[in-house]
C-alpha cells in the first residue's frame, strides 16, 4: 500500500529524527567511557601524589556498569550517572536564543551526563535517607558539542553551545571542578529544631543514631539562580 502524502512526511521525520538521537547515543556512550578512563588516570595520579604527602587519604574510582561509575574523594563520592535516554531543551530554556538551534533545531537533541555528590558513609552505612546534589549536568550532541550546566561556585560551564566539542581535556576540567566542589563544602550540623525529634522507627529499627539524614549544608536546595551564565 503506497503511503499517503502526510504519512510519508511522518515516516521522512521519524527515519531523521531517529538517525539523529542514534548518532547523539553513540556520542554520548563515547564520552561517558572517555570520562570513565579519565577518572582512572586521576585516582592514579592523586594517589601517586598524595602517598608521598598523607598516606591515610586516597581516591578510589569504581566502575558501577555501562552507565554509572564514582570516584570516592575523602569523605564525598561523586557519581557519574549518563541517561540511556536523548532529551531536547524544554521551550523555555534560553540555548534556544543561541543562532546554532535557529539554524538547525535537530541540534537541541542531546545526551546528558549528571554528576552527584553524596557522602562516603551514606553508602558506606546504608543510610538511604540521606541526601545528595546535583552539582552539573553534561549535555553532548550529534556534533559532539557540549553544552554544561552546573553549580555557581564551579565557574567552569560551557554555556556558547555549537563553540566547544568534547575533548579529553575538557572532561578532564569539568571532572577536576566538580571535585574541587565536593571539597569545598563541608557537612554543616543541621539546625536543632530540625532533629531534636526521632521517631521511634530511626531509633529502634535502625539501631543507630548515625542513621538519621544526614546530607551537606541541610536544607539546600538546586534552583535556577544558581545556574550560572558565564562561558567555559
């Protein structure tokens, strides 16, 4: 059966659109396992370092499977997390200003890498309530231009999208930053009035005062603002 006008406009932007997320995946598990190479090479140069100055303190990376691995920082882990998923910039987010995405919008579709920050002894205990941040998110398309939104403080984003490919080195900035991050902020005690009350199951199931939430500077929350504007 012959496909009718409008059907065969469907099927030309399904084959397009999917050839365009297929080559975005595959850029993106390209870089996810560049980055996972490059952690390697930190822990081992951290480690060679830091053995001739404080042998007590090292970094331990892991590979947790095709699409999440962690380095262990002192007491932080940071947590490289790539979704399996493509994604496009919602409408109201201001790439869409940029004259790359006007020129051609199938350049919006792009692969995403997060990066978290959790502490060492939330996983080390088990302690499932604990909290932990979003500190950046890598963005990479079908051209492998990255595009990176991330903490104030890291100063580090790469926000001109359709300027700047993916390299070795830039992973290597980005990985360096975030750990530098994680350092800088330290576990704050929370507020009494925000504990001075247990329930029952925190106390006697869990058996441990150590496992009631913990998470750093407590109450902290990503917004918007912190999303800084100035380019990599």
């Amino acid at each position: 059966m012959t496909a009718t006008k409008e059907e065969s406009k469907i099927i030309e932007a399904l084959s397009l659109k999917s050839g365009v997320k297929q080559l975005v995946y595959a850029n993106t598990i390209a870089a996810f396992n560049t980055l996972k190479e490059i952690l390697v090479n930190i822990t081992n140069d951290f480690n060679d370092q830091l053995s001739n100055t404080n042998e007590r303190v090292s970094l331990e990376f892991s590979d947790k499977g095709v699409f999440v691995a962690q380095i262990r920082v002192a007491g932080d882990i940071l947590i490289f997390s790539m979704h399996s998923n493509i994604f496009e910039f919602d409408r109201e987010n201001k790439v869409w200003e940029s004259p790359y995405l006007k020129e051609d919008p199938l350049n919006s579709y792009c692969g995403i890498i997060n990066i978290y920050n959790f502490l060492d002894d939330s996983f080390r205990y088990q302690r499932l309530d604990d909290l932990g941040y979003l500190i950046a998110r890598i963005f990479i398309n079908r051209n492998n231009h990255i595009f990176v939104e991330g903490k104030r403080q890291t100063g580090y984003l790469y926000k001109t999208f359709g300027k700047t490919k993916i390299t070795k080195s830039i992973l290597r900035k980005i990985i360096s930053r975030a750990m530098g991050y994680a350092l800088a902020f330290d576990l704050l005690v929370p507020p009494y009035e925000n504990v001075k009350i247990a329930t029952v199951h925190q106390l006697s199931e869990k058996m441990n005062i150590s496992q009631l939430k913990t998470g750093k500077r407590l109450g902290f929350q990503f917004n918007s603002d912190d999303i800084s504007e100035d380019g990599g």
